[in-house]
C-alpha cells in the first residue's frame, strides 16, 4: 500500500515535469472524450425522437393482429375474437395500457378534393396517453367516446382538403364483403402532430362509429399493449402471448417496423464504434506521449534500478503515470461534455432541415441525451484501452540493463 | 535547398519511433476519410438518381401552388401540347405530361385509396423507370385504352392480377363524382415500397375524359441528360412556358425536398466526426514537433549563434511537418484507395443495413466508389491542419535568444 503511494507520487511529480507535452496530451484527450460523448448524446437523442415517434405512428410496443393483417391491413382480416372477449382477457391482465382498434385503408373526399388515409377507430378514453395527438392542443375538439359522430384530421390534410372544423367530409373504405362502406362525418376537431406525414395520413373516429360504418359488429382489427420501457419489451410480449390462442399474430415493435427495430441495434453498435475509433486516434498520441517520457529518462530509470527499485515498480509507475492523464483527460473532457449538453437539452431547433429529419423518421427538434451508460461506456473504453496501449513502452522501461541504461547519452 | 532537405530528413528519423507514431496517426485518419467520403458520395449519388429516375424527374412544370397542395383544379392547362411544345424547342425526348389525382380502387374482393397518375404511353418511358419495371403483363400502349399499370404491393393487397378489372371511384376537376372500369395490363416492381404501394398509372387520354380534365394536366415532367445539367436546362424551361399562364418550374429539390436535406443532415454529422479526428491528429503532430523543438533548444541556439536566423530554423520545421504529413498522404492514399477500391468491387454490407437502405432507396450492399476527390481531400485537410499546429513551434523559434538557448539544461 505504501509501495503504491510512492509510486503515485512519483508518476504524478513525472507528469508535470514537462507541462507542455503533458498540457497537449489532456487537451487530445479532453476533446477527444467530449466528442464521444456530444457525438453520442446527439445521436442518441435523435434515434430516442425517431423512435419515439415511430412508435407514436403505430402505437402498442406489443400488437396483436390477424396473421394476414401485416400483409393485407384490409377489415377482412379481423381479430377472431370479439372486442367484449378481448376487454376480459386483456383488461384484468394489468398492462400499464393497452387498447384495441380499428385500422384500415380509406379515402377521405371533401367538395373540393380526396385524399387515401388510414382511419383509426380509437377509444378516445383509453387512448388519451397512447396517440401522439395531444387532446389539449387540438383545434376544436378531440373524439369524446367509441361512439362520436365526428372524425379528427390533420391540420396539413384540412389545408389540402380545403375543409376546417364544423364541416362535413365523408369517408369511403370497404367491408367485409367488399361493398363499399361510406358515412358522411362532421369534421370536430384538427390536430398538430411534430411529423407532418401524421397529419396527412392519420385520421381519428369513434370505434362504434366505424364498426357500425364497416358492418364489422363487434370486432376489431388490432389489439395493442404499451410496455413500461420500448427498449424491452419482452415482458409485455410474453403476457401478450400467453393471453391469446392460435389465431392470431402478435409482435413486438422491433417487428412492425423492422427500420425502427434495426436502428436501435445499430446505434448501440456505431456507438461503440465511433468511441473506439476516436480512441484510435489519441492512441498514437498517448504511445507517444509515453514513449518519449521513458526516452528522456532511461538514465533516472537505470539509476533508480541500480539503487534497488524492482523493475515491477518501474512498470507500474508508468502504468500509472499514463493512468493519471487518461483520468485527468477524462475528468475535463466529461465536464466539458457535460456543460455543453445541458444548456442544449432543451432542444436544438433543425427546423432548416426538417424534411430530411423527416426523411429519417426524425423531428426537427434534436434533443441530445446524455445517457449515463453511454457516458460510463466511453470512459471504460478509454482506461481499458489506455491501458493496453500503456502496457509496452511500461514493459520496455523496465526490463533496461541499469549499468546500460545509466552510461546512455543522448 | 537540397541540404535543408536533408536536413529535415535527418531530423525525422533522430526519433524514429516518434515520428512513426505521429505518421501514424495521420495514416489511421487519411484511411478512414477516404474509405468514409468515398462511401459517402457514392451513397448520396444513389440516393438521388433511384430517387428521382422512378418517377419524379429532375424538374417538373406545375401550377403554382400544386406542389403543396396537389389539389385537382390546379391545373396545366394543354398539358399534352405544352410537353410537345418544350419536346419540339429543346429538341429533348425525356419530356412528359402527367396528370394526377387519388382515387378509390376497387377489386373484386378488395378497396384502397390509391395515387392514379395519367401519363403518355409514348413518352413516359423517356421520364420514369417504372415502364422499364414491368414484371408482369406491359406497360401500356394505348393512349385512350381503358387499361391500368399498378405496383406490386398494391396489386398483391388488392388481391388481382393481370387481366382482372378495377373500379376507380374519384371526383372530376369540377368536382362531379368520377367512376371508371379498367383492366390491369402490368404490374411493376420498382422496389421503393411507397411507390409499389400506393401508384397506379392510366392512359392520359382516359384520364382525361374520366375526370373532365377538358385537356389539362397538373404536371410536365423534365429529364436533363445529367443532374449537374439540371440548372442550366431549368432556365431554358422556364423561358419556354406559355407567357400569360400562371405556370412555374419546380426543381428536384423542391419535389423531394427530404432528399437534399437528408443528405445535408447525413453530411453535417458526418463532417463533425472527420473534424474531430483531425483535430486530433492535429494535436498529435503539435505535441510531436513542439517536443523535437524543445529537445533541439541547445542545438538551435548554436546555429542561431553561428547565423541562422528564426526564419529559416521555422521553415525547417515545417518542412519537417510537411514531410510526415507526405508520408502520411502517401501511406494513407495507398493504403485507403487499396481498403475502399477492394471493397468498392466487393461490395460490403453490416448487419441492419438492408432495413436502412430500403429506407433511402439503396441496395442493400455498398459498393464505394474511389475518386479523385474522396482519395485527395481527406488526406489534404489532415495536412494542412497537421502544418497549422506545426506552426506554433515554429513561431516559438523567434523567441529563442542564442545565449540562453545555448545554456539551456
């Protein structure tokens, strides 16, 4: 233990006998960490927002359809099971929401124009914390019951309908015998979504009102369960799976959307990946950094061997000489990355490169997310890695011949 | 000169293994930059051209106020003839009159709302790669045929193959109820899953008559031989347009403005990391020669003394850093252009890419492409940052004093 404070001591007085090289080293370090970490806060915060509202669009981490629903999302292909059966089986199983749908292809025709849409026949009640449609926010009203009389569009698609709140449209989809189900609705309210797509796609009903509208009695067409963490969602989808029988299809979201699902993994991944490589490039650096520190004073160090230091004390003493920069490079760069996300967090306004965010799925808003695993991540990486790198010019200054060592001149 | 030269020379190898590290670091991060920008562009290339070739063309001439809304009473009015027109002036062939509008399509056991577009049989194939796509059945030939061409996704949701009829159930330009019965004739494959899913294509002359168009359109499209000619030729449009209509031209841009942001998005977290990894080598190098000048202090206060003067020492230093930074492009460019040309014939994939490729309308393997370009310009940047931070070591010179320099421990 002693041995070990000495040898701290010296590796620290080492490190600031040239304070310049020493300077260089922590600012390479320093902005090499903090880039880490605002890189991976950056992107870790728009893949958080890409997946927040891809979920957002096809709510439910977990869904349960007809095995032909994916491939055909046509009213046909119901869930075998009545939406009474299903509020007795998944309501006492104690998700922390879930709800079940109607979702189908439909056009939307105002006197002036029709657009394709996908129609949702939602319970607003249980749906209030599931849908990205923030009922207080909506123009009008949102949907108050299954069985509303009124639809909510998108503000986007009102502009291209050239309709507004109070007036009339009506939407055309089919049944289940192909006959083409048509109703007259009030517009009632409109609704903001942060993706503009959302307001051009989605359209929102009463759930009677479209099962009387398609004739599809008391069915629906997806079942949809929210989990406590859309990062795993394995719970959820066990419970989901031991609930219903044969029949049916249910999925995770990693599933639906296999865009959304890969992302996810391949971020943890260029996470890695891009901390490795900054790594890379301070290396030569670090090595370089300690080479010449033993270079300088191979003569001290056959000196000090001479006089009994054993070489285990000689590597040690440069591991730990390297370890104290990388800890002090640590510290400044995880400060520094520190104080530049938080003042960001609130969001960084990308709003000139909206549709291209969209493009990727994402907002224009960019909130960086400094996660503490990837922060945690980044420093091991360092210090690991720093001390692999260290290992060599370590072991090389202590296997020196001292009477070698001290008769060297420069 | 030859002796300052060797000089340098000489200098750099007094620590081999130092300027090896420092030469390193500069390899590691051309190598990088160059495989990245090389696959960068390729992809960004791609992008584009699958993009824009399917269906959207270089330029379209629209109604104003059509690209936001789409609304079907904005129209061009004599399409077919306007199309001809600018076909005839520009003596080009990739000219061709659209119009478009949704509707709901109705199969013996299926319904969906879907995008119709009417488009010239003779012309289209000059403007979209669709007709080249066909997988089952033709594209079609007649101009007025009560025919049909779907995307594959949609014929598979509509449950109907070639030879089977649909009904089109819309509203007409005047906003009447609009209803017609065609036959598919082909089905096509473009492999961008919205365009399969959601498009169909008639006859412009059926399109026409089935929604009252009395002649109009809403779009003309424009095909430039190249991307880059896309500008030039946007301004002799505009100069041939009908004068008294209310018509504008609309560039790629502003058709798929996603695209162009998308890319610049993808660029500016892209130059971020090649910014940070050369100021990274930039530290290396500045660490590297400010340490051989400090060992050098007794040296250079002889030479100084003997008459040297603090320029001529700096530009030794620099001509030292430029000889690492020589070394480095060299390695770095034999190096990187072998790694990104072996993978360039290769083709390279990760796992998930297929997922994110589909998403941007690119194949599934990479295949980066060397030039001139992603070859030099990472390696030039990491050199000229690499004689920046050379700089204030060599600056320093000029506050060495001979006498004191010469006593220095």
């Amino acid at each position: 233990m002693r041995r070990l404070r000495i040898l701290s001591k010296l590796a620290w007085r080492n490190l600031w006998r040239n304070h310049r090289r020493t300077a260089i080293m922590l600012g390479a370090i320093s902005v090499g960490v903090w880039a880490m970490i605002f890189m991976t806060a950056l992107t870790q915060g728009m893949v958080t927002e890409m997946i927040r509202d891809g979920i957002s669009a096809l709510p439910g981490h977990v869904q349960v359809h007809h095995p032909d629903y994916r491939d055909d999302p046509s009213i046909t292909n119901l869930i075998p099971m009545t939406d009474t059966e299903i509020a007795a089986t998944f309501g006492p199983a104690g998700f922390s929401a879930w709800s079940s749908r109607i979702k189908v292809p439909a056009v939307i025709t105002s006197e002036r124009d029709s657009r394709g849409v996908t129609l949702l026949g939602i319970d607003p009640v249980r749906e209030r914390d599931m849908i990205f449609v923030d009922y207080d926010e909506v123009e009008g009203r949102f949907l108050e019951s299954v069985d509303d009389r009124g639809v909510v569009i998108g503000h986007k698609l009102a502009d291209t309908l050239d309709t507004e709140v109070g007036k009339r449209i009506v939407l055309m989809s089919q049944d289940p015998d192909n006959d083409i189900a048509d109703r007259g609705f009030r517009v009632v309210g409109l609704f903001h979504a942060n993706v503009e797509a959302f307001e051009e796609t989605y359209v929102f009903a009463g759930k009677k009102t479209l099962q009387n509208m398609l004739r599809v009695g008391d069915r629906v067409t997806e079942v949809v369960v929210l989990g406590e963490d859309y990062r795993n969602v394995e719970d959820e989808y066990a419970a989901v799976l031991a609930l219903v029988d044969g029949g049916v299809e249910v999925r995770r979201w990693t599933e639906l959307d296999t865009y959304l699902g890969t992302m996810l993994k391949v971020m943890d991944g260029f996470v890695l990946v891009w901390v490795i490589v900054i790594f890379l490039a301070l290396s030569f650096g670090l090595v370089n950094t300690l080479v010449m520190a033993v270079f300088e004073r191979v003569r001290e160090i056959g000196l000090m061997l001479a006089l009994g230091m054993k070489p285990g004390d000689i590597l040690g003493q440069i591991l730990i000489e390297s370890m104290l920069l990388l800890v002090i490079g640590l510290g400044i760069g995880n400060l520094l990355a520190w104080l530049t996300i938080k003042p960001l967090e609130g969001g960084i306004d990308l709003s000139i490169v909206a549709e291209g965010m969209e493009m990727f799925g994402a907002a224009s808003v960019l909130y960086p997310q400094l996660r503490l695993e990837d922060v945690v991540l980044a420093n091991v990486v360092v210090l690991i890695l720093g001390f692999l790198a260290s290992l060599s010019p370590a072991w090389r200054a202590s296997r020196y011949e001292p009477i070698e060592a001290i008769t060297k001149v420069d | 000169m030859n002796l300052v030269l060797r000089l340098a020379w000489r200098n750099l190898w007094r620590q081999p293994r130092r300027t090896w590290l420092t030469t390193g670091a500069m390899v590691f991060s051309n190598v990088l930059l160059i495989f990245m920008i090389s696959l960068q562009f390729g992809m960004y290339r791609l992008m584009i051209d699958n993009s824009l070739q399917a269906f959207t063309g270089h330029m379209q001439v629209q109604a104003p106020g059509y690209i936001d809304d789409q609304k079907i009473r904005q129209t061009v009015p004599n399409v077919r003839q306007l199309a001809a027109a600018l076909r005839q002036e520009l003596g080009s062939e990739t000219i061709a009159a659209r119009a478009s509008t949704f509707v709901l399509a109705s199969s013996e056991e299926r319904t969906y709302g879907i995008a119709v577009y009417g488009i010239e049989p003779q012309f289209e194939p000059q403007v979209s790669s669709i007709p080249g796509l066909i997988t089952a059945g033709r594209f079609l030939d007649a101009d007025d045929a009560a025919e049909i061409v779907i995307g594959s996704v949609l014929a598979r949701n509509l449950r109907v193959s070639v030879g089977d009829e649909l009904t089109l159930l819309g509203s007409g330009k005047d906003g009447s109820f609009a209803a017609a019965v065609v036959t598919v004739a082909g089905i096509f494959e473009s492999g961008v899953p919205d365009i399969d899913r959601s498009v169909a294509e008639l006859p412009l002359g059926l399109f026409q008559d089935v929604f009252y168009m009395e002649g109009s359109g809403h779009q003309v499209v424009v095909n430039a031989p190249r991307l880059s000619e896309a500008d030039t030729l946007q301004s002799e449009v505009e100069a041939l347009l009908p004068p008294g209509q209310d018509l504008v031209v609309q560039d790629w841009d502003a058709l798929q403005p996603g695209l162009k942001q998308a890319i610049q998005a993808d660029m500016s977290s892209a130059f971020f990391m090649y910014g940070i990894l050369v100021i990274l080598v930039a530290f290396s190098v500045l660490n590297t020669q400010l340490m051989s000048v400090l060992e050098r202090t007794r040296e250079f206060g002889i030479v100084m003394a003997l008459g040297l003067t603090p320029g001529r020492l700096g530009r030794l230093v620099l001509l030292e850093t430029a000889m690492m930074g020589l070394m480095g492009v060299a390695l770095g460019a034999l190096l990187g252009g072998a790694l990104t040309w072996w993978l360039g014939v290769h083709g390279f994939s990760y796992p998930g890419m297929e997922e994110m490729a589909t998403k941007f309308n690119l194949p599934a393997r990479m295949y980066p492409r060397v030039t001139l370009t992603s070859l030099l310009a990472g390696p030039a940047v990491v050199m000229l940052f690499s004689l920046l931070a050379a700089l204030y070591p060599a600056l320093r010179l000029h506050r060495l004093h001979p006498v004191e320099a010469m006593r220095a421990a």
